[in-house]
C-alpha cells in the first residue's frame, strides 16, 4: 500500500522553472530533505552544502526522444506515444486521443490488425498487448524508420497539467548523452532536471562524485499508475567500480531519480556488489525487496497511487515518506516533471544533524 494523499491541481508545476520569471535557472525549484521523519526545507541550489565529500550521485544519461507522433485510424486522429524498441525491432506504443486542450487522453479499442498511418507516408500495425496486465501499450510493427519519424514529426510527450508545448531541450538534462543507436527515453528522467553545469562543478569542487548509468524509461502514462514494463540499462564496469569503492568507504550512494536506483539495484547481487551490466531489467523495487545499493534518492514529488512511491519506501521506510509528503503538502510544493524535488538520506542522530544543518528547518522548526 503506497502513501495516500490528493494533490490539489493548482500544485502541478505547469511549466519549467527558468521561465516562471526573469533571471531563473533550472536550478529554481525548492528541495525538501528527509532524514527518516526529520524534514528540512531548501532551495535546490543548497544541495552541495547537504552533500558531504566522498558522496556519490548516480546519474541516468539518456537523453530524452521526442517521442509523441500524431496519426490517423481510419478517419480518427490519434497521438502515438513511442515507448520502448525491442530486440526483434517492434516498438511498445500508446494509442491516445487528442483531448481538444493540446494535449491527450487515454484512448480505448485498439486491435491487432488495425493500421496507423503516420506522417510522412509511413504505416504501424498494432500486434498484441505488451504483457497480461491490460491493453493500454501494444507491441506493433513500424513499415518506416521509427526513429526518423521522431525526428522528423516528434515532440516531447505531454500531459494535461502542462500549459503547452515545450521544445525537446527543455525535457534534456545536463547529464543527457547521445545514444550511439538513436536510443533514449520517452519520457525525461526528470529527477536530473534542475542540475545546471554551474551546480555540477561546485559539487565536483566539494568532493562530490558523479558515476553515470543509462536506463531508457517507457512510457508511464499519468492516468495508469502502473508498476514499470521491462527497460534497456547500462551500468558501465566504471560506474560498477566507483560505486562498490564509495560503499567501502565513509561516502553515500545517492541515485538521481528512480531510474538511477532500478538500473544500480538491477545490476547488484544479493552480497549488494555492484557488476556491470546491459540488458533489460524487469526488476520492481519494493519494500518487501529492498535495495541493496543505494543509501539516499533525489526525486521528484510523485502521485499519490504511484508505483514509484514503493520504491522510495524501499529506501526510507513508511513513516517518512508518509510525514515528507505530508510535508510538501502543506509547504505548497510544486508536482510532476517541472516541478520540486525530494532528497532523502540515512536518517542521523541529533548530534550529526546540528553539526551539519544548513539554514532551513528541522521538524518544521527553525534551527
């Protein structure tokens, strides 16, 4: 059971941070920190002096696809969603409708046998559902080059609590590389958001190690709330070795985002050694599993009936998600994929926290 609570929808951050005023940089969204139930309040560019040196910050590397096609069924028009490319070259797709707004909503009836015409002369043919839990992503086979559509005709997946469309540079973190196979994800790994090159060096300055790892996330539609489908990672035999040397050490193993900790738990055996790795992973981290690696996450605030909240649960436990939600509720934090972030570490005893503290509040109290 994940952490109930409704977010109002005047807290969804309806667009990126450096254009809510003059002056602004991704790096101008608020960051709450928990420590177990200790909660402190901060801004994102604090975060080098909530770090310690020797810490490390996994971060995801793949770069976001402009992954949104419009095209026709029959006389219908439809908005294909590109989630994931598989091994026998078929791609995992969502069929949406436009919802009049700009954006889409959630589209029932699709069949195997059916034809999607997409611009540019190409056709998709829908083959079967994508595994037993529904029929919302179908694997279907493209007559045309996937991935020049998307680069042709492609935007960045959008949802309805956005204002508008947004260039695909503003979905591309600082840490985002170009796959040498035109590979990514559908949907930005958003915890990576609001690092700018300026914050990087000033960690790097403060000790702070940076070890990077690629998983392509799939589409994770906001209506579903589904567990996630089976992704492509790499945790590279560098990235494997700096993480198992900071866990021997005094440092803290930080994931950037709840792709970071599937992809470094996916690649950890039960004895929490860290191997490289590629593939697919099909790994869901819960409470009852787990993690193995990870010591803290920085992440994005997410919805209430959220797979991903298992996960952070996995990483602090019950109550503190529970009080840090409760937190962010009632300090009017912003939601989604422009909007706040949530660092949690190992909880510390008083003495620690005093001796490290950063202006900003402890339980809610000024220190």
């Amino acid at each position: 059971m994940t952490t109930v609570v409704r977010v109002p929808e005047e807290l969804s951050a309806r667009v990126p941070a450096e254009q809510r005023g003059p002056g602004l940089e991704r790096d101008a969204v608020r960051l709450l920190v928990s420590r177990g139930t200790a909660v402190s309040h901060h801004a994102f560019a604090e975060l080098p002096r909530l770090l310690r040196a020797g810490d490390l910050l996994v971060v995801n590397t793949s770069p976001t696809l402009a992954a949104a096609v419009d095209g026709r069924v029959g006389h219908a028009r439809v908005v294909v969603h590109f989630s994931t490319r598989g091994d026998d070259g078929r791609w995992a797709v969502e069929l949406r409708e436009p919802d009049g707004k700009g954006t889409t909503r959630a589209r029932a009836g699709t069949r195997a046998g059916s034809e999607v015409r997409l611009p540019g002369g190409g056709l998709l043919f829908p083959e079967e559902p994508l595994s037993e839990r529904g029929e919302r992503l179908w694997w279907a086979r493209a007559s045309a080059d996937v991935r020049g559509v998307l680069r042709e005709h492609g935007r960045p997946i959008r949802y309805s609590y956005t204002d508008r469309d947004q260039p695909l540079s503003v979905y591309q973190t600082v840490f985002a590389l170009p796959s040498a196979d035109g590979a990514g994800s559908a949907e930005m790994p958003s915890a990576g958001r609001p690092f700018t090159a300026r914050l990087v060096a000033e960690l790097v300055s403060r000790g702070v190690q940076f070890a990077p790892i690629r998983l392509h996330t799939g589409v994770s539609s906001g209506e579903a709330h589904e567990p996630p489908y089976a992704e492509r990672f790499a945790v590279p035999e560098a990235s494997a070795r700096l993480i198992n040397n900071v866990r021997a050490g005094d440092g803290r193993v930080v994931a950037v985002g709840t792709t970071a900790v599937r992809a470094v738990e996916s690649a950890a055996g039960v004895d929490g050694v860290v191997r490289a790795a590629t593939g697919w992973t099909e790994l869901v981290v819960t409470p009852e599993r787990g993690v193995r690696v990870v010591d803290g996450l920085l992440t994005g605030l997410h919805e209430p009936e959220a797979s991903h909240l298992l996960m952070l649960e996995a990483v602090a436990g019950r109550p503190a998600v529970d009080r840090s939600y409760e937190e962010a509720l009632r300090g009017l934090y912003l939601w989604h994929e422009f909007g706040d972030v949530h660092l949690i570490l190992p909880e510390e005893d008083l003495t620690q926290r005093i001796a490290s503290a950063t202006p900003g509040e402890i339980d809610g109290r000024p220190m």
